[in-house]
C-alpha cells in the first residue's frame, strides 16, 4: 500500500520541516483579513487581466493590463489564475514574463505577499506552451500498458511545464472512458479501473515524484479530476446527468481516486455533472464525508469552469449566484474557478459569513488546504522559476521519450495473411483526411483547447503521409486526400475533396493507406448523435476496397468509432488513437516493420451503436447466439475486445500455477504462468490476469475482470516465467449498500486461455 501523503506533515519546503511548515500556515492565517481568505479562494482566468479590447483576440502578443492585474491582487487578493492567453500557446519567454509580473505585482502591491498559484491543463506534455515536447493522450498511454514509461511523460511534462513557469497541472484524468459516445472518452485511461489506478498513479509520480516533493523545481502539483464519475453520463453528453448507485460508485468510479490520494496528489478538481440528481459540486456527501473524512484528503479542491454559478443558471438548485455559492463551498469546494466574473463570487462570499450562512471555520479550512499546497509548491521561496534554468525542454532526449510511448501504444488490431509489415520497397496510397494533419495526430488539448491551432506550433513533424514519404521515397507515394475535414467549421464537418481521384489513382500502387478518424474536439463541443464513423468516409472505404488493392485501415481517433460497415473488408485494421507530434513516425515504423506493435485496447470497440457493453459486464450481458426455435443473435459482441493487440511474433502461455487452491480471507497467492515467444522477431507483450467471481449472494458478479498486468520483452524462442501476487480482496465487491464483501465461494483466475479455480473457505 503506498503512503499516504498528510500535507504539511510529509512534505519540506524552502527548508522548513512539517512543524515549521504548520506554524508558518498558522501565522499567515492569523494575520489575514475575511476579504484576503475569500481571495485565496478565487481563481480567475488570464484573459480578464489583459489589455484593452484586444485580449480576447486570437493573435498574440498578449500584454497584462497593469490596472486590472492590480485591481484583481490587491483589491480582490485573487489568490490563483488559470488558462493560456487568446487560446493559444505562448513562449517560454512570454509565459515568465506574465507571471513574474503578476507574482511581482503581488509582492509589491499586497500586504501579506502571498505568492499567486498559476494553474493550466498540460494533459499531453506542456500543452500550452510553443517547443514544448507532446506525448500521446492519456487513451493512448494506457494502450502502451507501460506505467514506467507513462510515469517517465509525466515527468517530462512536469520539467517542461516548470520551464514555463508554471507549477499546477489540471491532469491526470482519473474518470473512466466508459462510453465511446462521449467527448472526453480520450482523456481517460480507458474502461478499467485497476488500469486506471496504476497508470494514475504512475503519472502523479511522475508529475510530483514519488516523495511528493513539489517544491523541487522541476515538479508540479497534480490534480485528480474530474471527481467522481464525470464520465458516466446517462446520455453520453457532456455535462449531463447521471445514474450511479453506492455500489458502481464504489466498484468502478473511486478506486483510481482512493489510488492517487493514497499515492499524495494534492489537489482534486470537481465533477461538473449531476449525479443521482444533485450536482456534484453541492453533494456534501462526495466532497466532505467520501473525499475528505473517509479517503482523508487534506489537499485542495477546485472546481471545473463555472460550475459554481452552473448551480444557479444551469441545474436550477440554487436560487441565485449567491445561494450557490453557498451551497458549493459548505459541501467542500475550496477553491472556485469562477472564471470572469470573479467580483460577484468575492462579494457574495464575504456577504455569506458575514450573515453566518458560511462558517468562517470552512474558510479557514479551505485555505489552509491553498496555503499548504503553495507552501509545498515552494512558491514563497520562487514565485516563478526561469526558463533558462531548464536546458532540455524540447530536447532530442525529450522527443525520443514521446516517439517511444507513442510507438508502444500503437494497437494493431487486425492482420490478415500477415500482410504487415510491408516491404519498403512498394508503392502505396495514402489517403482520407487524418493522413496529413497534424491537428488529428494531437487532438484536443494542444497549442489551444479545440487543438485548431496545432498546425502553427508544429510544421517541423510529421504526418502519417510525410513520414511515410521519408520512409520509402516521395516516388513511391501517391497522396489523394479523397476526404477533408472543413477546418473552420465543426469538427464533424467533411467534404470531398478529389474523392473519384483517390478511387482510380488505386489501380497505380501496391497498398492502401487509408488514414480515417475525427478532427479534433473535446467538453461541449465534441458531443456527437451518430457513433458510426461518417458517412463520407465510410463511402471512401467502400470504393476503395471495391478497387481489389489491399486496404490498410489506420484509425486516428479519441474514441471508437463504428467501422462495421466496411471492416470486413480491411485487410489490416491499425488503431493510432491520439499519438501525439511523433504519432506519424511512430505509426510508420509500425507499418514497415522498424517497430514491432505492443499495444492492447484500453476499451471494448463496438460492433453496433446499440451494443456498447464495456469489458466489465455482467453475464445477462454475455447471451451467446442462438439458433433453432428462437433465433437471436450474441448480445454481446464487440468489434474488437479490451486487451486485444496483435503483435508480428507469436506468444504462447502455458503452466498457470497457484501457490495455493485454497485458503480464508486476508491470504496472499502467487500466481506463476510461462510465456514463450514463439515466432521469429523479438517482441513485447503484456500478461494480464482477470478473477471471475463464479457467484456472490447480493448482486450478479462481473464476467471478469482485470486484477493485474505486467509488459515484458521476449527475443525468438525467449521463456519468462511471471509472477503475480494476489490478495483474497480481489474477490470481494460492493452490495448495492455500499459495503464491501469477501465471500466464500470458488473464484476462477485466468490468465489468456488459461485457467486455475481458487477456493475461499471463508
């Protein structure tokens, strides 16, 4: 079990030890006024202390307003400020420039100097900031199965992000990507919580270290969001209501958030969503009484954008702005990210302990948790660190470190006939409207927050068509768009674009890249009504393999879109997810053999729109096809299945050994199982092993699920024996009370096609 991390009692800042650092909080507290505690608790976004007019204006350069930047610090105490300027990716340079003034306006022009804590979404590497060094979305990293490579990114953006100057990172997203039909589904580490937890608690020790020391200058503070079951919405939407009962509350949506509080994260931002009809940022219940008593913890909670006043103007349970202000900061919120209008949450606050509506003891609570998190930022001692001190941002070290995790999670799906890798020397077509975009390589979340902006910050890689051109020579690729996205428009709006031209250039080459997915898009305006994957490039898939040329389907996507009209007649199916600016080189080598694929889904892929039954299902769920009197088919039957991953070698298991077929609660058992690469290549392959509960008293048992994994490298002919170490809690489960259950009963472990029957006694 990892520590769990007492803010103020583990950490040591600027050389003050646990009593020195709560003496410290005590004495500023002491001296603070209600009106500067209240602006501790504001967080306003960047653009409101900019210059004139322009500041909402899509072009740099942005420039601090001086009289609104003081107005915000010393009349208001605003206490932490969000977001890049203009939507878009700024400098190094720039970025210290804003900062340092701001955190130099605080120290000249406030009592108290209480140093700003300056917050971004940096969820693929230092996402705002041009040069900065890009990794494949947190979809794709939970695909490479790999935590130590995951842990090594988060590090990586950590250093890059303090080279920017800023200390507080909005990621890792702990929500699972349950639903293929919501927007957000790419930002998760998939549908399974145990994968969830350990990739989240690799990237929060990447980001924080595993000591939790933020205040080294090359760490940031993470924030778990978005807590708790953001991404199970009813309707697939986001920002929609949801259903969740105690027991899926508990079994799936908190154990990657007891994880990472439990691994020291130190601050956790709010789900935006209603849940069981409250809205989650006035549930008590989740914010007080779950996160901080009964999980303990003691960092800072900050909400997502607006969802306090959404309280009022959108889920009609406060009656005003005030009323929900009330409400959101006596549940737990400590931090608001207003993020305009930030007069109003100030005044209105004030006004609400004045009348006793809030305790003062709550604000006192929710800014000691600001206080500890900055005084563990080391923001006291260094307000803003300075670009020049970080030499490898951007580095070739760096790239190299994002090529590899986007090269591991590449997931080759299907391969008929071995038909990949192919020969260098063919001729091929590359074509459909991801083949030459850099934008859907990235996705959202990079250089701006739609990721419209991506193709300025980032001619000097490669898309899937120039790293295939350097691959086998410009005379060896034919290049017909056939589809494109309209650029300007929603990212769902396509039209033809030489679209006979890419039909009859077929009968020229060898092989057909066929390059399909979405443009990019994330929150609102990613939503969708139609899961299957357009109609024009589903036509372009058809005609195409109409021509008798071998179609290579390679699918740039942030969630799983329906292929099934046409996958039959794909003779490879390649899923790149969102790979990030070494995605196009890493994709290429894949497909010409330089790299051997190691990914698995971190998802089921859907066959239908109206069968997206996850992995982790229930055996109602698992109705195989019938035929005779009645006939119906497969309830359940997923296009491709969670783990799948094809792999150039071959792998076989064999000898799945338990130390033990029987024992009582609270037992450890090691598991043991051979794996033999049998082919010709070296490869890399992940072992996973599942329990299936065979029956439990109170609730119809998942099929099966995943309890551990491990990613090893085999070379032609290699045996590796792996071990797993299991505890009799891998068989328990939540009633529909909440109280979690060890029963006795036979369990089946497997691992494969393998498996072993374990007996709990009792």
């Amino acid at each position: 079990m990892r520590k769990k991390l007492i803010l103020g009692l583990l950490i040591f800042t600027g050389g003050f030890s646990q009593a020195q650092n709560q003496s410290k909080i005590d004495s500023i507290l002491s001296l603070m006024t209600l009106e500067e505690k209240v602006g501790q608790m504001t967080q306003v976004t960047l653009d409101v202390i900019g210059e004139g007019d322009d500041r909402f204006s899509s072009f740099e350069p942005f420039n601090l307003d001086k009289k609104l930047l003081t107005k915000a610090v010393k009349e208001y105490h605003v206490g932490s400020f969000l977001n890049t300027a203009n939507n878009r990716a700024l400098t190094r340079e720039k970025w210290y420039a804003i900062i340092s003034e701001i955190q130099n306006t605080v120290k000249t022009e406030t009592r108290l100097n209480i140093p700003v804590i300056y917050g971004v979404d940096e969820i693929h590497g230092a996402t705002y900031t041009a040069g900065a060094t890009m990794f494949p979305q947190q979809i794709g990293q939970a695909a490479s199965r790999n935590p130590e490579m995951v842990k090594r990114g988060a590090a990586i953006t950590a250093y890059e992000t303090r080279a920017s100057g800023i200390s507080w990172n909005f990621s890792p997203v702990l929500d699972l990507g349950l639903d293929p039909r919501f927007s957000r589904m790419w930002e998760s580490f998939g549908e399974d919580p145990y994968l969830a937890s350990v990739l989240g608690v690799a990237m929060i020790d990447g980001y924080e270290g595993e000591d939790n020391y933020i205040g080294h200058p090359e760490r940031v503070a993470s924030t778990m969001k978005h807590f708790l079951g953001y991404h199970a919405v009813t309707s697939g939407k986001d920002r929609t209501p949801s259903f969740i009962p105690q027991d899926v509350l508990r079994e799936y949506h908190l154990p990657p958030f007891k994880a990472a509080v439990e691994a020291g994260s130190h601050t956790i931002m709010v789900n935006s969503g209603i849940i069981n009809g409250v809205p989650v940022h006035a549930n008590y219940d989740l914010l007080t009484a779950l996160l901080k008593e009964e999980l303990g913890f003691e960092g800072l909670v900050v909400t997502d954008w607006a969802d306090i006043e959404n309280l009022h103007r959108r889920d009609r349970i406060a009656v005003s702005d005030k009323e929900a202000i009330k409400m959101a900061i006596n549940a737990g919120v400590d931090m608001s990210m207003v993020p305009y209008e930030y007069e109003r949450f100030f005044d209105n606050l004030v006004e609400l302990v004045k009348e006793g509506e809030v305790k003062e003891s709550r604000i006192d609570d929710a800014v000691r948790r600001i206080l500890k998190v900055k005084l563990a930022l080391n923001l006291f001692e260094t307000p803003v660190t300075y670009y020049k001190d970080y030499p490898k941002f951007g580095s070739k070290e760096h790239e190299q470190a994002a090529y590899e995790m986007a090269a591991e999670s590449i997931t080759l799906l299907k391969n008929e006939k071995n038909i990949l890798p192919l020969q260098k020397k063919v001729k091929v077509l590359v074509t459909g409207p991801n083949a030459n975009s850099m934008r859907t390589l990235n996705g959202a979340w990079t250089y701006s927050w739609q990721g419209e902006k991506t193709p300025e910050f980032s001619e000097q890689y490669n898309t899937v068509l120039e790293a295939v051109q350097n691959k086998i020579g410009k005379e060896n690729v034919k290049f017909v768009p056939g589809v494109k996205y309209i650029e300007e428009g929603k990212y769902y709006e396509e039209v033809k674009d030489k679209f006979d031209e890419a039909i009859a250039v077929a009968s020229e080459i060898d092989f057909i890249l066929l390059v399909l997915g979405e443009n990019t898009y994330t929150e609102k305006p990613g939503d969708l009504n139609d899961l299957y994957l357009s109609d024009l490039q589903t036509e372009l898939a058809q005609k195409l393999a109409a021509t008798g040329k071998p179609v290579i389907l390679v699918l740039n996507e942030g969630r799983p879109r329906i292929i099934s009209k046409f996958e039959k007649d794909m003779v490879a199916v390649v899923q790149t997810y969102l790979p990030g600016n070494y995605g196009g080189d890493a994709l290429t080598d894949v497909i010409f053999g330089d790299v051997n694929p190691s990914g698995k889904l971190p998802y089921n892929y859907p066959r239908f729109p109206n069968a997206l039954i996850p992995y982790i299902h229930k055996h109602s769920e698992e109705q195989k096809k019938s035929e005779g009197v009645y006939n119906y088919e497969a309830d359940y039957s997923p296009q491709y299945s969670f783990g799948d991953g094809l792999s150039y070698t071959t792998f076989e298991y064999s000898n799945l050994q338990l130390d033990k077929l029987t024992g009582k609660n609270g037992d450890k058992i090691k598991v043991k199982v051979n794996v033999t690469n049998t082919g010709k290549l070296t490869g890399k392959e992940v072992i996973e092993l599942y329990t299936s509960d065979l029956y439990a008293s109170e609730i119809t048992p998942d099929v099966k699920r995943l309890r551990k994994f491990e990613k090893i490298s085999l070379e032609p002919g290699e045996i590796y024996t792996v071990e797993f170490e299991l505890n009799t809690n891998s068989f328990g489960y939540f009633s529909p009370r909440g109280e979690f259950k060890v029963e006795a009963g036979e369990f089946e472990i497997i691992i494969k096609d393998l498996k072993q029957t374990y007996v709990l006694t009792e």
